[in-house]
C-alpha cells in the first residue's frame, strides 16, 4: 500500500467509529461497555469492494443483534464526505464493502510521480538496527547452490528491510576456527604428502575432504615452495597449509558473492572471538549465571532447562571450546557490542536443532532470544530437460555458485531464487533461467519495463512528451484495466512492509509480476497514443507511473532495468 493506502484504512476505520458513535448516540444501537472492535481488510474480489469492514459480525453478541440489521444501521449513519471513498454496499451476513473514490487514483499516481526512487519507502522500521547473517558458507570450500538460494534470499530480504525503514548490515561469518579448520589442514597435508611422496604412502582419510579444489590449492602451494615443509614438523605443515589456502578460498567466495552482487558490510571472523577473549568472557556469564557443570572433564551448558533435549558441551576434554560456544559468543556479540536490535539467520534446514538451542543460549546469557529470528532455507535442486543436475558440464565437479553464473544471468538467477519461499523446496529450471521470452519471469518484468520506455520513444518521435496532469485529468482513467493497474501500484508500500514483516522477500518478486501482467493488460485494452489528448497525457502517466515501480522494485533486488530488449 502507498502511504495514501494507509491513510484511507486509518481514516475508513475512523468513519466506522464515528458512525457506530452517532447510532449508539441516537439509540438506534444498544450502548455497550466494551471496546468496539473495527476491522477493515481487502476483499480476495474485487467485486466486494476495495476495501470491507466486518464490524457488524465481530460486534454482533455485544450489541445483541443480528449482523446485518446492525450494518444497516452503522450504514446509515456513515458519512464518506472528505474521504477516498464515495460509496458502500452491504452484503452477505453483514460486510460492509467501501468503493475508492476517483481521486483515490489520482492520488495514488501523483504520489508516485512525486517520490519517484523513494516510492515505496516508508519509516515502518524506525530504523531499528537490524543486523542479516547470510551465506556463512564453510571457507573450507566452494559454495554451492544452496549458498546461491541463500545468497539471493538474505540480500533481497535486506533490501526489503533497509526499504521498510530498518538500519540494516549485511554479514557473513567465516567459520576460521575449530575442527573444520582442523580437518581442512589435515586434508591438505596429506594431498601435500601424496602429491610429494605418493598417494599410496599416506592413504587419505575417510573423514577428511576429497574434493578436487584441496587437490588444486595443495598443487599450487607446492608450486611455490617445493618440498621446503616435506620434513617440518606436522604442526607447522598444516599451519603453513591453512595460512596459505584459507585466505584464497575466503578471496574466491568474496570475488563469486560481488558477481553475484553481494557485498557485505562485513566478514566476521570467529577466530576473532577465540583471539580477543570473547568465548572465554561467554562462557564466564554462562558459569556465573549457573547454566554449567563439569562432567568427565568437560565443561556442559544447561540446554534442556531452555527447552532442548539435551545439554550441549561448551568446552571440550582438551580444553578446546566447541562451535556451539562460538555461536553464542557470536550472537551475544552481535546484541551487547553492537548494539543490533534484531539479528536474523538464515540457515540450511538441516540446522533446524539448533535454532531453539542458539536462542535459548541468548536467554540463559542474559539476553532475549526472540530478537534473534532464523530463516530456515529449504534444498534446492538444479533441473535441466526435467532431470536433476549434479555435477557440472565445465569442471565435471559438483554444482557451485560460479558454474551457475557461468550458465545463466545475475538477474535470472537473482528473480528466480526470490520466487519460492525459504521454506519450500524448490527446483531451479536451468532451461527456464536462460530463455529470453515472457516465459522467463525476470524477462517478463523486464519487457514491461521495456515496452513503456519503447512507448515513450515512440511517442517523443511525434513530439509528445509527458507533462503534469490534473486531477480531472488522471481521473479519466476508469476503464477496469487502468483501475485494477492503479490499485496495484497503491499496494507496493504495503507489500514491502509485509515482507519485512514477514521476512519473505518472494513477496515483491510476485508483486512485480502481477503488476507487469497488469500493465500488458492494460496496453492491449488502452491505446496510450489516442485522439483525446487529455486521455491520452493521463494515460502516459500511468505507463509513468508503472516504469517508476517496476524500476524501483528491481534496483532493489539488484537486477538490471533494461530501457530495450
């Protein structure tokens, strides 16, 4: 909804008051002693009205009548005068259904014409600071295609909340310590070893990792120092290994995430919470606020009293503290050192546990666990001639984010990821992602754009440029098409604020197809370049109007806006 919307739902509701007010003032409504509750929602048919009040049924039992006798009543003390609207009809049990008035569309079209670029912002988030974590992928090698859904839907949804009027920070956090380190040291001494001395000598083992990529980085580190580390001690080997790969693998993801148009405000390391005392100063409040115990030499935080099944260990036998101490040292970083009022997560679904036992974690520090939301993200698969794709056709290797830019565009790619929600599998069509006709739902979009700024050319070529319209003038606009068109360009403040509410950026992506499958509608009922020229300047800023949306809406989610195609 435009800020205009808004206004009308806060003005209709208070028109339904005072009406209700004036009937009980003249008793032709029983007095009650509880709050009236005033509802209005948008009817799923239009045919119902813009907009619909259920206040005679959800009133009914208080006042003790039935519905449709007390929304005749309300009716006929309503008064629209000054209002957007300029009718109602009363149907069903008892709905009262609203109409806009015709210079609700003028309005709307000079709201939009008037922001432009900031159509659709709105300060609904008070610039609360809100802080999405997303991608997070293991440094230890290439991102796959869940790190692209995953990519896609937390940048979009950061834009979605920085246009709703939140503070927001994009971070990705390098898991660079722990035993995935230590495993990933381990795989590469011993690609170092075979390649040296023989793969039959040091056989790999079978929790180490296999793929090709630690092959690649152990070749090219021999390349530069030969067998200098073949006689060291396996210590300062594996050392040496990591201080070499890590920092090109985390170089690598950077470079495929700016590709892929993603930058982050920042890549948070978690060695840094080891280095600087901050999993210790964790685990201290956690001991301090009695959420531990020792057992068989382990140090265990008290999870099942925050609602897990089990205790969780915080440091290990060895003296070394787990990845889960990490986690809530992370988290706790995040609210108390920086201050962020909302964190959100999104995360692969296989980490489902671990939701309630971070959260939980966040409450047993002091701290409050329903600030933290986690998205969980659903598996993508790769599909092409209606089969699953697994290995990709240029390295023969599993699917990574950059074989998948390498086959189809950012912007399809981008769209594409952004129309199923997090939590629903979703098959990516390869075949679909590459065409170039209105099959393509980011073509499609695209085209709509396309086409007004083809309308435009065509239009300057006779010398018609647009120029400002009155009131009368936009509204000669009342064909059904340019109505229904109107109304939906009215929505787009009030489906970012629900998407921001309801963290699912899929929202804007459907919003932009429904309203290029309005405006191609309306071209082919509504010539623009007609003989009534006042019809006909009031028809350009529709197609204005439109462009200024659709234009907005894909700037926001970093897809490119085509003037041709």
């Amino acid at each position: 909804m435009s800020k205009i919307v808004f206004g009308a739902i806060d003005d209709l509701k208070r028109i339904i008051g005072a009406a209700v007010d004036a009937a009980v003032k003249s008793e032709a409504l029983p007095p009650v002693y509880e709050a009236i509750c005033v509802n209005v929602e948008t009817p799923a048919d239009r045919k119902n009205g813009d907009f619909s009040s259920n206040v005679a049924m959800v009133n009914a039992k208080k006042f003790g009548m039935a519905p449709i006798k007390i929304a005749e009543i309300i009716g006929q003390n309503l008064d629209l005068s000054g209002s957007l609207f300029d009718r109602f009809e009363i149907a069903g049990p008892g709905f009262i259904n609203f109409f806009f008035a015709k210079k609700f569309y003028a309005s709307v079209m000079n709201d939009i014409l008037a922001l432009g670029a900031d159509y659709g912002r709105s300060d609904f988030g008070r610039s609360k600071k809100v802080m999405v974590e997303f991608v997070s992928a293991n440094p230890t090698g290439p991102m796959h295609m869940g790190n692209a859904r995953g990519g896609a839907l937390g940048d979009c949804l950061a834009a979605v909340l920085d246009a709703a009027g939140f503070d927001v920070w994009r971070e990705f956090y390098i898991n660079d310590a722990g035993n995935q380190i230590d495993k990933f040291g381990m795989s590469l001494e011993v690609r170092y070893l075979q390649l040296l001395d023989g793969e039959e000598n040091h056989p790999l083992p079978e929790d180490s990792y296999h793929g090709e990529d630690i092959k690649d980085l152990t070749q090219e580190f021999i390349d530069l120092s030969g067998d200098s580390y073949l006689n060291v001690d396996p210590a300062i080997r594996q050392q040496a290994l990591i201080d070499f790969a890590l920092p090109k693998n985390i170089t690598k993801m950077m470079i495929d995430l700016e590709k892929y148009r993603i930058v982050f405000d920042k890549w948070f390391h978690e060695s840094d919470l080891h280095n600087n005392g901050e999993i210790t100063e964790t685990i201290e409040i956690l001991k301090n606020n009695g959420m531990t115990y020792e057992l068989d030499g382990a140090l265990w935080y008290k999870a099942t009293k925050f609602g897990s099944e089990k205790d969780e260990v915080l440091v290990r036998q060895n003296g070394n503290p787990t990845y889960f101490a990490a986690d809530i040292a992370y988290h706790r970083n995040k609210f108390v050192k920086r201050g962020f009022d909302l964190c959100i997560d999104i995360w692969g679904a296989d980490h489902h546990g671990h939701v309630a036992r971070v959260k939980g974690a966040m409450d047993a520090i002091g701290l409050d666990g329903n600030k933290l939301e986690v998205i969980l993200m659903q598996l993508v698969k790769l599909v092409k001639d209606g089969q699953v794709v697994r290995m990709s056709k240029r390295t023969g290797k599993a699917i990574q984010l950059a074989d998948l830019l390498d086959e189809v565009s950012v912007d399809s790619a981008r769209f594409i990821f952004n129309m199923r929600e997090a939590n629903t599998q979703m098959d990516f069509d390869l075949d679909l992602a590459v065409k170039e006709d209105a099959q393509n739902p980011v073509y499609y979009v695209q085209y709509a754009h396309a086409r007004i700024c083809s309308i435009l050319r065509a239009l300057e070529k006779e010398n018609i440029r647009p120029r400002a319209c009155s009131l009368a003038e936009l509204s000669l606009l009342n064909t059904p098409e340019e109505r229904d068109l109107i109304r939906h360009l009215a929505m787009y403040t009030g489906e970012i604020v629900d998407s921001a509410k309801s963290y699912d950026p899929t929202r804007i992506t459907r919003y932009v197809i429904a309203l290029a499958t309005l405006f191609h509608k309306f071209y082919n009922s509504c010539r623009v370049n007609c003989d009534d020229e006042p019809l006909m300047f009031a028809r350009i800023s529709l197609c204005l109007c439109v462009k200024t949306v659709i234009c907005n809406v894909l700037n926001m989610l970093k897809i490119s806006v085509p003037e041709s195609m």
